[in-house]
C-alpha cells in the first residue's frame, strides 16, 4: 500500500518574492465566496452557536467579509435573525416599521423593544405617512391612557425624501434639518421608504462593507440535511438571506448530494455551499452537483477531534490544493474551513488555492459572537463549542432540533473557555493587515497574483521553531 506524504500549514512556508508594492496598502483583498457572491475581505465566520449570531453577521459584512448565522434555533427565530442584518444597514429601508396612529404608547413600547429598533413610522390603513415616533417622544410621553398619535411628532412637521433622493442628498438633508429619520413617500403620500442617519454614517464608515443590489449587508445561514431543512431554507431565503451553507461533517455523502438536489427545486435562486469535504473526487462530484461554492476540511478546527475519534480526515494544506486544482476548471470558488491560527495561515490557505477562509474559534471570544463574559479568577473568557460536541447534541435535543438519542451520540467536537477578546472588528484588522503583507511579500497586489505568485517551501519542525520567537522571554 502507498501512503502518500500529506501537509498542513505548519509544515510550509512561503518564498518571498521581489516585490513592487511600496506598501502593503496597495494590496487588494477582493475574492469570491461563491459564483455570485464577493468578499472585500476573503474572511468568513463559521455557524457555530457560539461564534455567529446577527451581531457577528452585521459585523462581519460591515468589515468586508460575510457571517455564516448557525442553525441550532428555530425557524422564525432563524429568519428574524436574518431579518435583523438586513435590516441593519442600507440606504434605504424597503418596508420600514410602522404602527398606527390609535395603539396605545404600551403598544409601541412593546413593539420596537420586540424588533430591536428606537422608533417607528406611523401611518394609517392606506398606508399614508402621519407621522413619526422617536426614542425622544418615548421619554416624555406619561399617562397610560395615551396613544401613539398623542406624543408623535405630526406629518406637518415632518421633512420627507422621496424615490428620486440620493445619498448626497440626504446626508445634506440630514446635516442641515438635524434630524435622525428621513422618510420617503410618494406622490399620494405613501410611505415607500426611509433613510436613517445611521445608516449614512454607517456607510461612510465601513466603506469595505458587502452589501446586496438593495444595499442591504450581505448574509448566510446554515442549513442540515434532515428533519425540516427544506421550510427552513424557504424561510431564510423569504427573509433575504444571500447564500445557504449545507451543514454537513461528512460532505461526500449521499445526504449532502439529495439535499442540494431538493434545495435547487423549492430555492433555486439563491447561492448554495456545500461541504465538509478533503478531497478531489468529492469536489468534482459536488462541481458536477451544481454547487456554488465547496467548503474544504474535515477535521483540521481548533475545537474539532473528528480524526481522533474516526481516524479520517486530511491535512489541511493538502485538502485544500487538492479541492482547488478541481473547483478551478468548474469555476467553482473554495472556502478552507478550520485550521487556521493566524494570518499567516490565511495567505497560505489562499496560495494553496482557496478563496477564503472559514474561521470559529478565533471570533468565539468576541463582543458579537453569542454568549455572556464568564469571569474565572481575574480573568475573562466565553463558550466556544464545536458543532458536534456532546453539549450541542444535548442543546439540539433539548430544543426538538435533533431526534437522535443521546447515548447514539459520539462527540466530534469539545467545548471550551477562550479568552475574551473584545469587537471583532480588532481581530480582522490585524487578520487582513497580515494578509496584505503576505501578499507584498509575494509581490501580489490581487489574490489572483497571490495565487500565480506563491511558491511553497516544506520546513522542518526545527524550521517551524523558527518561525515564531524563540530563545527570549516574551513580555506579552
């Protein structure tokens, strides 16, 4: 039997290249996370329940890259999630809150404390514009006997936009009325829109942000392969999402290949990716599938020990040459999910062929990922569980989300403390400032260049001690 030498990123440097670039400010991290889809930033945050929720999501595309929301709720509250991060940012609100004018004040205290928002449009039946109800008119508004039409500032007071308003336009608006809400109607009065003023600082803010053709941030969900996935996928993609993750360990399944064969009946416009798969036969079956995008790694996450208890899986850096010699000639984009621990590991994941790069336990410790700050003597930390520990199959049973009996179960995954590490958006600038000086190392101003450009070197473990510092006392 021949056993074939297989590598990971630790195994491997990168030559470095006489280089062009005067700054790694010159290098453009402009990918593709599936056919349709691009990334400013070639980052992606996992579905697991303890890294991305809406907050992770918003964040995540505001910084150029895109959050993968997990699965392990139920389906409104799923598509309520995507819901949130469409509605987070773009420059103009579709369909706005709104609420009429003869609720009582409880009414709409409940309301924009249940949808997350500080104010709401108030209209009538015919959906004509009366007025507006701000966090201000919430402060002074006494009496339990009230209602919305008695504290809400009228439609005479109002300064409206209309279809026609453009971004220039309304951040004048803004700055010389000072206000914070600038509806939209049309001829007749209807409501037909609104721009916020966050909004507008949010897009002179985050200028790498991904958004949608509405100018909505982009978003994923992951879905399973059994029990209610096809309502589900219909119910994510009603609510807006963008792409759906077919949430599978095994990936070269026959599972995976009936549930992408039913999603592209009842959803088939929206972006499909699929994976975990490690190898080059099962990424041209699911290229051939009709797949939009193949995420690549079984077994290489941090809190993952899928080959320790199956003895299968494939070293990273192999795995994912192998997937993108094949993904390439399909036109099919490769995500390297797991197995990253810096940004090194990043440019090498790209240089081998992928993308971009699929990351969990790195955000676990965030600000936006789920989960409370657990303190533990003097210092901080939160939950980061893998997808198939033995405490999300007991979390998936509790909720009816998995029928499988518990003494079935045989973890794949472990749960652990990782240190809190505040907002994410630290952890990405560091990410991508790595990668840029990656790619100016290898003279590449594009991640096609990076692709064209990268020669790799084996090192020993010797040369790997090398590579980090060494012989000192580090202070931090």
């Amino acid at each position: 039997m021949h056993i074939p030498l297989a590598l990971t990123y630790d195994d491997v440097l990168i030559v470095p290249r006489r280089s062009t670039l005067s700054s790694r400010s010159e290098a453009n991290t402009k990918t593709r996370l599936s056919r349709k889809i691009n990334l400013n930033i070639p980052i992606v945050t996992a579905n697991m329940d303890t890294v991305t929720g809406s907050d992770m999501a918003i964040a995540m595309a505001r910084l150029g890259g895109i959050g993968i929301l997990h699965r392990f709720m139920s389906i409104e509250e799923n598509a309520e999630e995507v819901r949130r991060v469409k509605r987070a940012q773009s420059m103009i609100v579709q369909d706005p809150y709104k609420i009429a004018p003869d609720k009582t004040v409880d009414e709409a205290r409940d309301y924009v404390a249940s949808v997350g928002i500080t104010g709401l449009l108030v209209s009538n039946d015919d959906n004509k514009l009366q007025g507006i109800l701000s966090r201000r008119d919430f402060i002074f508004a006494n009496g339990e006997d009230k209602i919305v039409a008695d504290i809400m500032t009228p439609r005479e007071k109002l300064i409206t936009g209309n279809a026609h308003t453009t971004f220039d336009e309304a951040k004048k608006i803004f700055a010389e009325h000072k206000i914070e809400k600038l509806p939209l109607v049309d001829v007749e009065d209807r409501i037909i829109g609104l721009i916020t003023s966050d909004d507008i600082k949010n897009i002179i803010e985050y200028p790498l942000a991904n958004r949608d053709e509405n100018g909505q941030l982009i978003v994923g969900a992951a879905v399973g392969v059994h029990g209610d996935y096809i309502e589900r996928a219909q119910e994510l993609v009603k609510a807006g999402v963008d792409v759906l993750v077919i949430d599978i360990a095994h990936g070269h399944s026959d599972l995976m290949f009936n549930a992408v064969e039913k999603l592209r009946e009842v959803v088939p416009d929206v972006q499909l990716i699929a994976g975990n798969v490690a190898t080059a036969t099962a990424t041209k079956e699911l290229c051939e599938a009709g797949v939009d995008a193949i995420k690549v790694g079984v077994g290489p996450g941090t809190i993952c020990i899928t080959r320790l208890v199956t003895g299968c899986g494939m070293p990273q850096l192999t795995a994912v040459m192998e997937a993108a010699k094949v993904a390439k000639r399909y036109g099919v984009p490769v995500i390297a999910d797991g197995g990253i621990g810096k940004s090194g590991d990043i440019i090498k994941a790209i240089g081998a062929g992928a993308d971009c790069v699929m990351m969990g336990g790195m955000f676990a410790g965030t600000d936006e990922s789920p989960g409370i700050v657990m303190t533990k003597g003097d210092k901080k930390f939160k939950v980061c569980r893998g997808s198939a520990s033995f405490t999300q199959s007991h979390t998936r049973k509790r909720h009816g989300l998995e029928k499988k009996n518990l003494k079935e179960v045989v973890p794949e995954g472990v749960e652990s403390l990782v240190p809190y590490k505040g907002p994410v958006e630290d952890i990405i600038g560091q990410m991508v400032g790595g990668v840029k000086s990656g790619m100016s190392y290898t003279n590449s101003h594009t991640i096609a260049e990076l692709q064209n450009n990268v020669e790799f070197v084996r090192m020993t473990s010797s040369g790997s001690r090398e590579s980090g510092s060494h012989d000192v006392q580090a202070i931090t």
